[in-house]
C-alpha cells in the first residue's frame, strides 16, 4: 500500500458539494459504474472545527466516566491474569475482581481528575472537522471517463 502523500491532489474537479455524503455518493455511483475509484480524492474546503456542547461535567458523570474506563481496564488486566494465570485463574473468576477493582479505581480517579480541574470550565465537547464545500479531484487523464459517467446519472 503507498504511503499517503502530504500534499493536495493533482487534477481536475468534477464537483463540488454540500456535504461529505453527496461526494461519497457520487465516488459510490462511479464506483458502481466501474470506474477506479482510487484515483479519486475528496478535497474539503473552507474546514472548520465544530465544537458541540454535549453538557456539563458534573461529580457523577466524572465518577461515571471513571468508572467505564476503571471496568475496560479491570476486564483488560483481569483477561491477561486468566490467560496466563493457568488453568485455575479462569475457574477461580479473575475477570470480576479485576472489574470490580478497575471500575472503584476509575472512579477515584475520574473524581480526583474533576477536583484537580475544578478552575476550569467544565463543559464536556465533541469536536468535529467540518468543510464548507466538498470536491472530488480526478487525473486529468481519466477526466473524461469519470464526467461521461456521471452524465448518466
């Protein structure tokens, strides 16, 4: 597989679009109509970051969010100690006390994290990278292919 290239693609536009998904189903569409897809780029233009406010970090959700990741590494130390603990340490349960254990430590930290922080906004986000418009560069040598199948569209 090639390296990915640091630099924008070369070519010719062959539209410009709204919307991720109207470029993705216009390169499916040539996709369907067998053209090389993979000489194709998805250019985004005028690119923003979007930050949306999904709520306040309150104590629970802190201790909430402590807590899952406590429990996905408790289930994660508690698999290594059963896979290499022997044959005992899969009958003996050593899934659930590294659960149990990991979700109490999760908390304890999620809410040591929040009182370390508590100068700080707490406001949880999710950011998003969006364009303002989308356009799909094609080679100019297969130009001509790719608009005589999207005028079948």
């Amino acid at each position: 597989m090639a390296k990915p290239s640091m630099q924008l693609p070369g070519g010719e536009v062959l539209g410009s679009y709204r919307t991720h998904d109207e470029a993705n189903g216009t390169v499916q569409f040539l996709a369907q109509h067998g053209f090389p897809v993979a000489s194709l780029s998805i250019v985004g233009t005028d690119v923003r970051i979007v930050e949306q406010v999904t709520g306040m970090l309150t104590w629970a959700a802190a201790a909430g969010r402590g807590a899952l990741t406590g429990a996905w590494m408790g289930l994660f130390v508690g698999l290594l100690l059963a896979l290499f603990g022997g044959n005992e340490s899969l009958t003996s349960g050593a899934l659930l006390p590294g659960i149990v254990i990991g979700v109490g430590f999760g908390m304890l930290w999620g809410i040591l994290v929040k009182a370390l922080g508590r100068k700080k906004a707490s406001v949880m986000l999710r950011p998003q990278v969006i364009a303002g418009t989308y356009e799909i560069v094609c080679p100019p040598a297969r130009v001509n292919e790719a608009r005589e199948i999207l005028s079948r569209r």
